[in-house]
C-alpha cells in the first residue's frame, strides 16, 4: 500500500500503542513493529504471535482440566462404591480433583490474555475481564474449601458425630465459600462463551460461533435437566469447541487455511 499518515486510532498488535499520526510505512516507536502489520484486520493470522501462543496454550489447558477431572471423577465414583464415602477418602479425591480444576484454570487464565491489539471498546473485553475476575474467585474458593473440608471432617470425627461449635463454624464456611465457587463456576462459564462468540469471527469460524451460541443455553439446561447424563454430552459439545479452536490456531499457526465449515464433523 501507499505509505500514508494515519489519520484514526489504532492499536499496535503487539504493544497496544495508539499509531494514530504515524506514517503506515514505519514502526510502531514503543515496540518496534511495523505499523502495516497493525492494519491488516481482526483476524487471528494476523494477530500477534504471542497472543496467539496465548490461546493455544489456553484452549490445551483447558481441554487437558476436562478430561482429567472427568478421569478423576470416575475414580472419586468407583473409589466411594467400592471404599465407601469416608470423610478421609472424600478429602483424598476432592484433593485430587483439584489437579482438573488447575489445570482448567490455567488454562481459562491463558484463554483470557488480553490482545494488545483489540484493546480499547471491543464486545470481547467485558467478558474477557469478567472471566478473569471468575477464575481468580474459582481459584481461591478451590484452595479453601480443603483445609475447610478438613476441619470440618477432623472436628466431625472428634465428637463422634454430635456437632460442636468448631464443626459448626467450618461447615457453614465451606457452605459459603461452596456457594461463592458455583457462582463463580456460572460466571466463569457464560463469560468464556461470550468471549468465544467475539473470538470466532477472528478466526474466522462460524461453527464455533454456532456452538458457543448454542452452548449459552443449552448447557445450562442439559446441566439442570439432563440427569447426569445431559451434563456429560453439554461437557462433549463443550470440549469439541475447544477443539476445533485448537485445529484451527495450529492451522494458522502453519499458514493453512482451515475451512472448518466444510468439515462439520469433531
Ligand atoms: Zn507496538
């Protein structure tokens, strides 16, 4: 193109600097980068590298924490029919299935960097901030709830079931702290698929869009009515999505193009 001054406001892709009175021929004065790179449109190809790292390593994460919390979940199931529901074997499985809420985490943290390039007045910054607000709130709740769990359990078994004040306390903290965890969980979950709806055009993927609308109101309802069984297939439709993004940033990655819409199928 025409090396022209730029007359309108635009963030750097790599530092977020406003290039606004530069000429597109130069670099960006803070980072270096050409000011041509900055022009070139939302879609992810020409986001900046390590953003894109960033999502990768977010969308992995967070499909590594479904899979293994459902692993752990079905060990903590076959481990309580088998050795019955102890309150020392519950803390061992709760304790486990933290690894699956970690790793999830992480990987929710990564999803939600921020893009120095799309910074400013975009639709995806409010959910984007609300979601990491949600997973620093999981996060602390998760850690919690276990020492709380243990008191109440250690207490518990002190008074061979008749309930003291300590027992009492640590219960009502592990209701509250319960309480404040699903909320988070909530929000934490309709944030990420608010984020997903404004990422897919910058995929660009209109099936990944389709699902994350999709998934705003249908996973909620599979999780309250599926019993049980509704939940699983909400969490399949859950992990495929993140999936597709996963093929699709490795696709960019390697300068393919990914014409996911033809192929439909996981
Ligand atoms: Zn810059």
């Amino acid at each position: 193109m025409d090396a022209v001054i730029l007359n309108e406001s635009k963030s750097c892709i790599k530092c977020g600097y406003d290039l606004k009175g530069l000429n597109t021929s130069g670099n960006c004065p803070e980072c270096g980068t050409p000011v041509e790179r900055s022009l070139r449109g939302d879609l992810l190809r020409f986001a900046d590298d390590q953003y894109r790292d960033a999502l990768f390593r977010g969308v992995t994460f967070i499909m590594a924490g479904i899979v293994v919390s459902l692993v752990l979940m079905i060990i903590g199931l076959l481990a309580g029919a088998l050795m019955g529901r102890s309150p020392g074997i519950m803390l061992v499985i709760n304790c486990l299935g933290l690894v699956g809420t970690a790793l999830g985490l992480y990987g929710y943290y990564h999803y939600s960097t921020p893009d120095p390039g799309q910074l400013g007045s975009n639709k995806g910054e409010s959910p984007r901030r609300i979601l990491r607000v949600a997973i620093w709130v999981s996060a602390v709740c998760s850690v919690v709830a276990i020492p709380l769990q243990f008191a109440f359990g250690a207490s518990a078994n002190a008074n061979s079931g008749a309930p003291n004040e300590a027992a009492l306390a640590a219960g009502l903290l592990s209701l509250l702290v319960g309480l404040a965890s699903t909320v988070a969980w909530i929000v934490q979950f309709f944030a990420a698929m608010l984020y997903t709806k404004w990422l897919a055009p910058r995929f660009p993927s209109e099936r990944i869009l389709k699902r994350a609308s999709l998934l705003m109101w249908l996973g909620p309802v599979l999780f309250v009515f599926g019993c049980g069984i509704g939940g699983l297939i909400a969490l399949i439709m859950y992990y495929n999505m993140f999936s597709w993004m996963r093929k699709a940033l490795i696709a960019i990655r390697a300068g393919e193009d990914h014409s996911d819409d033809v192929a439909l199928s996981t």
